[in-house]
C-alpha cells in the first residue's frame, strides 16, 4: 500500500524556485510563485511573451537554453513543466541527486511533492490532494468548497491574526482560549464583516475580549433569503451558504422541494407560506416566529420564493426586525419575471420590441382602482404580472380598455423553471379562455408584449409552448378558479 503524502505549507519568500518550461503551463506555475513571494528563475529556450515581460521587468530570471542541472543549484524547488517528457524526467532526476524537491505536471511517478488544489479566502488557504491519482476529484471537492466560503473569511483571519498577541494575553489558558473563539466565530463579527462593516467589526471584537462572558446565550440573528422561482441551481452562493448555517428555517409554500433539500439537515423546517384563500399563517404570525426563534439565540433563515424586495413583504419583515434590535441580513434571489421569462425564452426588453419592463403584481380585486391603466397599456413595453392566474378578464379588459392592442402577444409561465413549466401563449384578446383552455395553475407569470411572441422560436426549456387547445385538459371554469 503506498504511504500518504504528508501535507505542509511551504514559506518560500525570498527562496529560490526553478521552473523549466516556458510555456502556458510554466506562466501558471510562475504567476503562483510569485504570488507566494520566491525568487522565481524560468528556464527555456523560448518564453511566452507574458513570461518574456517579466523577464525584461525583473521580476523573473530568465536562464535561456535547454535544461542544465546546475540551474537547480540554490534552488529550494523545482517544477518541470515542458511537453517533452525526457526533459520534465531529467529535471526529476537532477533534482533527486541534489535534494531539491520537483514536481513534473502530469507525472505523479517522477513528482517527489505535489501541487494540490486550493480554495483561498486571503490568508486562508485549504489544500486538496487526491495524492496525485485522482486530479478530477480533488478539482471537485475545490470546486464544492469554493461555495461554501466567501471572502469575508480572509477578513476574519487577518482580524484574527491582528490581535493573536491580545487575546493570548487575556486567555493564556488553551481551553479558555478556544471557547473564547467559539463565541467570537458564532456572533456577529463574521455577519459584520461579510457585510463590509470592517470597523464595526473591529469594535465588537474588542467589546467582545474585555466584556465576554461565557455563560452569555448567543445572539441569534435573521436572514432573509430569496430562493428564485423553483430551479435549485438558481440559489446564489450566499444564499446556499445561509441555508447550510441556519438553524430554523422559515420557508414559504412555493420554496421548491429541490431547493429546501439544499439547507442543512438537522434545520428545523416551518412552512409559513400564504396562498389565495388559504393564509394559514397570517403575516403577524411570521413576524412573531422570527422574533421568537431569534431571541431563542437561533440563526433564522426567511426562505422567499423569487426575491424577498419583489413582491415579497421583505420590506416589512426588516422594520419589525429592526424594530426590535436583532441582526439581519438580506440575500437576493432572482426574482421571478427575470427567471420565468429567461426559461420560456422571451428577452424582457429588446431593442425592436421593448425598451421599459414593468413589474405588477395581480392580486386585482384590491388594487384595481389604484393601478395607472393607461401607462400600463403602453405600446413597446413588457409587463410582468406575478400571481397572474386570477382576474385575468379584468387584466385583459383594462388593458385593451385604455389603448393595448388585442392582438398583444402573451406568454403564460406556470411553475416557471421547474421540472414541470408550461408556456401557453397567445394575443391579448383570447388570454382568459387559453388560461382556461388548458387549466393554468398558480404559480404562474404573465408576461403581456411583443417579446412574448419570441418564446415560440426561443424556447429552450422543457416542452414548447402551448399555442392552441389541441392537446389541452377540457375547459373548467372550476378547475381554473380553483387555480387561482
């Protein structure tokens, strides 16, 4: 069985480090070491002509011709890097006979150390090694951790390291110590710091070394998250790493299923969500969930659909979080009308079609009286309308009513970007009956304009869209209030 590798760090600031190459791969590898601080010699025939700059600057040297083994003489490492593998070997060998550690790309044999894959925050580096046998892998898991971590991450190190003096000072004691930085991990200097309030972090770092107390309870703290329309791969990174650190999770109805199996296991899941006719948890009730699992010391995430400012009531929930003095954040999500309308393939604005998006949401029998019909009604401009399955007669009416042609193209999204989406389109003047005609249920997207005609040559997501009634349920009037 072959022996691991043993892992370390090396500290190669003002060290001397051959490359032998003077190609793309060779430009990579000095470019690193640079970065790392070494005194970086390339040895080639020929350089690119990035490497060739550094060479005129000083910031490389530059040993031209063919491989000599004397070039490894005061070099600490060694990094062959030619496409010819005799060359890359004989570097291996040189470097063997004068104790200088070599890594030859693509040759775990004749490699006495590895490069591993690396994720950095700043000063924070995690290395990945498959031991040099499995590359793909250990490219995977870097690029897995890469959405686990911001860089806000190499804020805290640097903070961290800054004070390493004073807080040995005041905890001389290890085990003290580490329950001290338990504390200052899970409060709000890394909520601090992601949001770029550096100084405020500073501050509550020193509040927090001489004021600690360790039998305090935890700040808990609210962040409320957009989850997009219903396809998990349109979390954000922030978002996703919210989900994975939350302890309570307070989601609406229409969070897809996909993206609640992205939070962390053991996260206490509540349902919140409020539909037509069904408010089984008033928004009164969702204020005192937050405020009460908050005040429990929990990290509570709000799970919206879409984005929480569009259409969201995110506004709301903020005041009476800051109301009453707990931490928040807020992580956008992409709200539906972006989203729908990129996956049924219809351009929200387009220079021959639309040069202005509106966005309005359809609960019509409350705000029919308020909405300005006539700047709705407006030629080359795309409307959105969200929860657009009811009051679409109302919706048609007015719109034709004050100046909208009839035959305006209409593009119908219903569970936009999931599994599931069906696109029915049509003109304006038959929206309500195709609606009908094949029974569209919430959630659904309207979007009403002459980009809307675009998804029949663009779609690109699912089934094409539904442009009569030859294959559609038989028409209900039930079926499609109950949709509503």
């Amino acid at each position: 069985m072959t022996s691991p590798l043993f892992p370390l760090f090396a500290d190669l600031r003002g060290r001397t480090v051959l490359v032998v190459g003077g190609g793309a791969v060779a430009l990579r590898k000095a470019a690193a070491l640079l970065e790392a601080g070494a005194r970086v010699r390339v040895g080639a025939p020929q350089l690119l002509p990035a490497l060739a700059e550094w060479a005129a600057q000083g910031r490389i040297e530059h040993l031209s011709g063919h491989f000599q083994p004397e070039w490894l003489d005061q070099a600490w490492l060694a990094i062959a890097a030619t496409d010819d593998g005799a060359v890359n070997r004989a570097v291996a060998e040189a470097g063997e006979a004068r104790r200088v550690w070599v890594n030859v790309v693509d040759d775990l044999e004749a490699s006495s150390f590895h490069v591993p894959a690396r994720v950095e925050r700043g000063p924070v580096q995690i290395a990945i090694s498959s031991g040099g046998g499995a590359p793909m892998l250990a490219r995977h898991l870097r690029e897995t951790l890469e959405t686990q971590f911001d860089e806000s991450l190499g804020e805290l190190a640097r903070l961290l390291s800054r004070e390493r003096a004073r807080i040995r000072r005041h905890y001389p004691d290890m085990a003290v110590r580490r329950r001290f930085f338990d504390r200052v991990l899970s409060g709000p200097i890394p909520s601090l710091l992601r949001e770029g309030r550096l100084d405020e972090a500073q501050r509550a770092f020193g509040v927090a070394l001489i004021d600690d107390k360790p039998d305090a309870p935890p700040a808990g703290s609210v962040a409320l998250v957009g989850a997009g329309p219903g396809d998990a791969g349109l979390m954000t990174l922030r978002g996703l790493r919210v989900l994975n650190e939350a302890d309570v999770i307070l989601h609406d109805r229409l969070v897809s299923a996909d993206v609640l199996r992205l939070a962390r296991r053991d996260a206490e899941l509540i349902e919140v969500g409020k539909q037509a006719g069904n408010h089984h948890t008033t928004q009164d009730r969702i204020h005192e969930l937050m405020l009460e699992h908050a005040r429990a010391g929990k990290r509570v995430v709000r799970l919206k659909g879409g984005d929480p400012f569009v259409f969201g009531r995110g506004g709301e929930e903020l005041e009476v979080l800051a109301d009453a003095g707990i931490a928040f954040e807020v992580v956008p999500g992409i709200t539906a009308a972006v989203a729908c309308a990129a996956y049924a393939g219809v351009p929200l604005t387009h220079r021959e079609h639309a040069q202005s998006l509106r966005l309005v949401t359809a609960h019509l029998k409350d705000s029919t009286d308020t909405l300005d019909w006539q700047a709705l009604a407006q030629e080359k401009q795309t409307l959105a309308v969200y929860m657009g399955v009811s009051g679409l007669d109302l919706l048609r009416d007015k719109l034709i009513q004050h100046g909208r042609a009839a035959s305006t193209p209409f593009a119908l999204i219903e569970n936009g970007s999931r599994r599931e989406q069906r696109v029915v389109t049509g003109t304006l003047a038959d929206l309500a009956e195709r609606a009908r005609g094949h029974q569209v249920q919430s959630p659904a997207l309207l979007i009403v304009g002459e980009v809307a005609a675009l998804a029949q040559r663009l779609h690109w997501f699912g089934d094409a869209p539904l442009t009569d009634f030859a294959d559609a349920p038989i028409s209900s009037d039930t079926a499609f209030a109950a949709a509503a």
